[in-house]
C-alpha cells in the first residue's frame, strides 16, 4: 500500500467510527460502545465480546485465538468513563483483526500506527460528529463535553479540539 | 458534495458487506450510483485501480478532495506596478497640459 498522510488516515477513520454511530442509531450520548462489542453489526456476528478481568497491567486488550471469537478484556475496577473509552479503542482491534475487517484491508492501513489510530477512533466513536455538532450547537462548553459523553477528560479535550467548530 | 458522498460511502462500508463484494467483483460503479457523486466523478472513482478497499478509498478521498479544493488563488497588484501606473498617469497628466 502507498505511503498515508495521518490525515487520510483519521479521516478514514472517523468515516468508520460514523458508519458505527448510524448502525447503534444512537440519538444523544453517551454512547452505548459495549452494546456494540455485544450486539455488532451481522457482518460481526460471533466476532466480538466482552471478558471483565482482574489486572493491574492495562485498562482493556483485545485478543482473538486462531479463528476464534475475539474478546475485549477490561479491567474491572475502571470508572465508566474509562471503561467506555479503552473499550472503543480496542474495539478498532477487534474490527481490524475480524474476516470482515481484514478483506477491507484495514490491516495494512492502520497497523504501522494502531494507538494513534485506535486512541482517534476512540474519540470519534464515543462523541460521533453529529452529536458534537449538536452539543456545540446548544451552547455546550469544552469543559461539559467529557461529562455529557462520559468519557475521560483528556480525551474531551482532544476530541474538541479535532473537530471544526 | 462528493466529499459527503464518499464519508457516507466509507462509513457504510464497515458494517454493509456488499460495498465490499461490490467492490471486489469490479461492480463498485453500482454503489457509487446510489450516492450523490456527480457522473464526471462517478467515472472517475470507478476508473480507480486499488488493490483493498482501504486503497480505494484512500485514493478516492485524494481524488475527490483534490477536485473540491478552491483554486485560491491571491493577486495583488505588484507595487511596482502600481507606481508605474501612476508615473504613466503623470505623464499623460503633463501630455494634457503641455
């Protein structure tokens, strides 16, 4: 594959994450990211799930067994904001590594820089484009973004400020 | 217009496996025709040769933000144009007089 600008990449990106968003037919946050590892799109189906675990060594991982049913394994005491969000970064994992997923090609695109892609995609997933425009449009402050979408404050700020006023 | 075509093409294309199938059996000018692209660009994506689908789209997202990128283009009049314009109208002023 030829070389990808970070910016095609993201754009690439939040497309997937929108194409997630209209599946869920969420129509106000926070978004419902375990709903989504536990009820995915058919094209999914028996791909995706979700293992609490006990660890001190990450907040969530994503591992498939060879031609197994992936899993989502998170920590069991994080808050639910970031739990919503570690869940939605790993599920571009789930997505990359599914059947689906890899005759898309999403491997070659997006494995060279997978935390920088599944930290974006995280964003997006979690505070979609149109809702964000929505909370803007009612006066909604950068500060109240991570509270309404329940999801960690860094990754508010980022996400505020990726997307164009 | 195009460019929302083609975020809703993309967007689709995660969860709808027959962008994908249409796709791989050459027949990707069949969903391009249900979205908003106009004939010209229609044609053009369609002529697009990607070995995945993440390449086409890539390659389309280049394609079509290259066709709706404004040809901005700022012209301001050199100053040295502008004083040569005002010498040119002194000396007609002068050419008036005399």
């Amino acid at each position: 594959m030829n070389p990808v600008t970070r910016e095609e990449r993201h754009w690439f990106l939040h497309c997937l994450a929108q194409g997630l968003y209209e599946y869920m037919g969420a129509a106000a946050p926070p978004i419902p990211v375990e709903g989504l590892l536990q009820h995915p799109p058919d094209v999914y189906r028996d791909d995706f799930g979700v293992v609490d675990m006990y660890s001190t060594l990450w907040d969530a991982t994503f591992a498939r067994p060879p031609n197994g049913r992936g899993s989502v394994f998170v920590r069991i005491d994080l808050t639910p904001a970031e739990r919503r969000l570690a869940l939605a970064r790993e599920l571009l994992s789930a997505l990359i590594t599914s059947r689906h997923g890899r005759a898309m090609g999403l491997v070659q695109l997006l494995m060279a820089d997978l935390k920088d892609s599944a930290e974006y995609f995280a964003r997006c997933l979690a505070v979609p484009e149109p809702l964000l425009q929505a909370f803007r449009r009612r006066e909604g402050k950068q500060a109240d973004l991570a509270e309404a979408f329940c999801i960690p404050g860094g990754a508010a700020r980022l996400r505020w400020e990726d997307s164009p006023a | 217009m195009s460019m929302q075509a083609l975020n809703r093409l993309v967007a689709r294309s995660i969860v709808d496996p027959t962008v994908l199938q249409a796709f791989g059996s050459g027949h990707i000018g069949q969903v391009l025709g249900e979205l908003d692209f106009s004939p010209e660009m229609r044609l053009t994506l369609s002529g697009i040769e990607a070995g995945s689908w993440t390449e086409f789209a890539v390659q389309a997202y280049r394609t079509v933000k290259a066709s709706e990128k404004p040809a901005v283009r700022i012209e301001l009049p050199s100053p040295l144009e502008g004083l040569m314009q005002e010498q040119e109208q002194k000396r007609s002023d002068y050419g008036q007089v005399a």
